[in-house]
C-alpha cells in the first residue's frame, strides 16, 4: 500500500487526533448504540410502519429519511471538507441490480442491515432468520465476487 | 404503555446527529452493510495480519526481498531503491507490521453489537420491548406464520446481504451519507432500493 493510501486509511477525524484502538473502539460503539436507539424511537423496526412507508400510506418515516438526507447534507456542505478519506461513490454496474435486489429483501423482511439488528434489540426474535440471510448473503457474495463480479463496489475504502 | 414514534423533525434530528458523530470522531462515512463485510472477513483478514506480520516484523528484509524480486522481473535497469513518497527510508519507519486496515475488525463488528443494545434500550425506554415470533398479522395475512414465514425472512435476508454487497452500500452508506453529498452511486442506489422496496410492497398489498 502507497503511503498515500495509508494516510488516507488513518486519516485524522476534524475534531480529534489519531485515536487510539479504545478510542476507535468506543466511537464505534456510541455511534452504534445512537443510531439503534434512532432507529427503534423513530419505528423503523416496525414491519407494519416500512409497509406503510413503502406504500405510501403513511409518509412519516419517508420525510424523516429525507429531513435526515437534508441536515446531514447542509452539514457537510458547511464543514466542506475534501479529505482524501471521504470516498466517491460513483455508479458502477453494480449499485442498480444490487440496491434493487436489497430493496426487494427489504420490503419481505422490513429489514435492512442496521434495522435486522435492531429488531433483534427489541426482543422481535423471528429476526434471527433475517439475520441468518443477511449474514449468509454478505459470505456469498465476498465468494463470488472475484469470480463472477469485477467491479470495485468501494468497499475497498472500508468502514 | 407505548409511547408515540417520534415525529419527523425529531428522527431526522437523531439520525443525521448520529451520522454526523460518526463523521467528525472517525473521519469516515457511516455504512453498516461494511460492518458485516468486516465481520463476516474478520476470520480472513487475522489470518491475514498474522503473515503481514511477520514479514512486516523486519521491514529491511521485505524490502530487499522486493528489490531482488524487481530485478529478477525486469532486470538490472530498474534497479532503484524503494523509497516511501514522504522521503522517509522505509527501513526507519516505525516496525509496525503493515496493515491491511487501520480499523480492527472489532470496532464495526462492536458497532452491530450496539445497534442491538441501543434497539433494547430505546425499546424498553419507549415501553415497546416485547418478544415477537413473527412481524405481526400484517406479515401474517402476506406469508402466514410458521415456517412459510421464516423462509420469506430468510430469503428476504439472502437478498438483503446479498444486495448490499453488490451495491457497495446500504440504506447508511449510500441512502444518507451518499446522497447528503450527492454522489452519483448513492443517488443511484437509494432510488433503486427504495423503489424496488415500493414496488413490492404495493404489489404485495395489492394481490395478497
């Protein structure tokens, strides 16, 4: 790995220097934790409630979403910042069949990968099975991908 | 008694907040369907560590061996010491093994952890936790209980893991960290998803 990609896979949050691993470790987990707690207060883990967001029946969880996408997107806007460590995220070939796929998944299931989890939090335990596709999908897919798939999903740039 | 959802100001608040946090403290863009790969990989990528490691443990020996290799390849004109861009001789850099990833793996797989402590938390805060078998007679009317149900829920999930693997992103990644920058991908993406996620479930609605 170039030096370059190195500084740029460490690079120094805007508030903090180099964290160390504890430090990682609990930034991780408190943004966890936040966005669990979001996710089950706002209804997300509800089936019926992405049903009637899907529907359009109820558009309440769609503004959130969107009210979300606005103020994160003004923030950004505001701190402006082009470090190497914010990712592009350009449309390769597979972002449309795959997002279509995960929406469909998402739809059966009321699921997506944070919300299966959650659910699980909120004592819903059918889901494990959501989970089980979730985790077996996620295996199949590192097994295929170098066989079947070559483009660069972006991933590369990591959590 | 269960309390009210939250109303959209407030959601919006607490999920573009979390993201937000997210970004200043780590310096990246939140994305959960990168924390099962991370997870899923972890087996892999110690395996990984461990030969990195020991070749990383004597960077003068990964370097020269490099070299001989170079010049074995493509012979003697391209003989030119390998040098960092920073000018910093790699033989005096600190004698960390190189990495495959400055995050361990233990760190987004903590984060899936605490999306399950934070559901139970707000769950019980909210008077909402409750054991469920099935997603209620919504699911129910759809794909009955038992075991046709659990099969929808686990093919369902295939495509899910499946899904957001190819695209590279989730409704995290790409639907608010993507969009709020508007990148192409992620605008992409999250129309796919949740227009494929509309499509189902208004057909479902429909004809079950």
């Amino acid at each position: 790995m170039s030096s370059e990609a190195l500084a740029a896979s460490s690079a120094r949050p805007l508030l903090r220097r180099e964290p160390s691993s504890a430090g990682i470790h609990l930034r991780y987990g408190l943004t966890g934790l936040m966005l669990g707690a979001a996710l089950t207060f706002i209804g997300f883990g509800s089936f019926d409630e992405v049903h009637r967001m899907f529907t359009f029946a109820d558009l309440r969880l769609f503004f959130t979403f969107l009210g979300a996408v606005t103020l994160l997107g003004l923030a950004f806007f505001g701190i402006r910042s082009n470090s190497p460590a914010l990712p592009r995220r350009p449309l390769h070939r597979g972002i449309i069949p795959g997002s279509t796929l995960f929406g469909i998944g998402w739809a059966l299931t009321g699921a997506c990968p944070a919300i299966a989890l959650v659910q699980l939090g909120e004592g819903k335990l059918y889901a494990l099975a959501t989970l089980t596709g979730i985790l077996v999908g996620t295996w199949s897919y590192g097994r295929m991908q170098g066989k079947l798939f070559r483009w660069n999903t972006g991933s590369c740039e990591g959590p | 008694m269960t309390r009210a959802y939250w109303p959209c100001w407030a959601g919006a608040l607490a999920l573009s907040g979390t993201a937000l946090t997210y970004f200043l403290t780590l310096g990246r863009t939140m994305g959960v369907s990168s924390y099962y790969r991370r997870l899923v990989d972890a087996r892999r990528e110690l395996h990984e560590q461990r030969e990195l490691g020991a070749l990383g443990a004597d960077a003068d020996a990964l370097v020269a061996a490099l070299h001989a290799a170079t010049l074995e390849e493509m012979g003697q004109s391209s003989s030119q010491p390998a040098v960092s861009s920073d000018s910093t001789p790699v033989s005096e850099a600190p004698g960390k093994p190189l990495r495959a990833n400055a995050v361990p793996w233990t760190a987004p797989a903590l984060f899936l952890l605490m999306l399950v402590v934070g559901g139970a938390v707000a769950a019980m805060l909210r008077g909402g936790f409750r054991v469920q078998l099935t997603p209620g007679p919504l699911f129910e009317h759809f794909f009955s209980t038992g075991a046709a149900g659990l099969v929808v829920l686990l093919a369902g999930g295939l495509c899910v893991g499946f899904g957001t693997q190819m695209a590279g992103g989730c409704t995290s990644g790409h639907g608010l960290s993507g969009t709020a920058r508007f990148q192409p991908g992620s605008l992409a993406a999250t129309a796919s998803f949740f227009g494929a996620g509309a499509g189902v479930s208004l057909l479902l609605a429909r004809f079950l």
